[in-house]
C-alpha cells in the first residue's frame, strides 16, 4: 500500500512571511497599511491563506 503525500495549497501567514524573509508581523503590517494586498481567508478559520501565486506577487512588490 502507497501513502500518497499531498502538496500544501495554501500557506498561512507565518509561513508565508517566512517563505518571504520578512517577520509576521511585517506581512500584517504592510497588508494593513495597503502595500501587499488583502489575502484570502479561510472560510472556516478566518485565517490567512497564501498561494504560490501571491507569494511571487509579494517578492515582486518588496522586490525579492
């Protein structure tokens, strides 16, 4: 029997901060304050939810 492993969709705003070099509270921060804009939130937990795709929008605007 194979355990098939399953890629992550979504990465939460720790992670993705991390994945940008930048501190949690940076990533807030800046969604607030309009430079990155707002992320999509999980309909269940109301958490943050970032694609690949928003975080290679994300290095662009702090141009990483």
């Amino acid at each position: 029997m194979r355990i098939r492993r399953v890629k992550k969709v979504y990465l939460n705003a720790t992670e993705a901060a991390a994945t940008l070099g930048i501190s949690k509270q940076t990533l807030l921060r800046y969604e607030g304050k309009g430079i990155f804009p707002k992320a999509n939130r999980n309909q269940v937990n109301g958490w943050r939810e970032y694609t690949e795709q928003d975080i290679q929008k994300l290095r662009k605007i702090i141009g990483r």
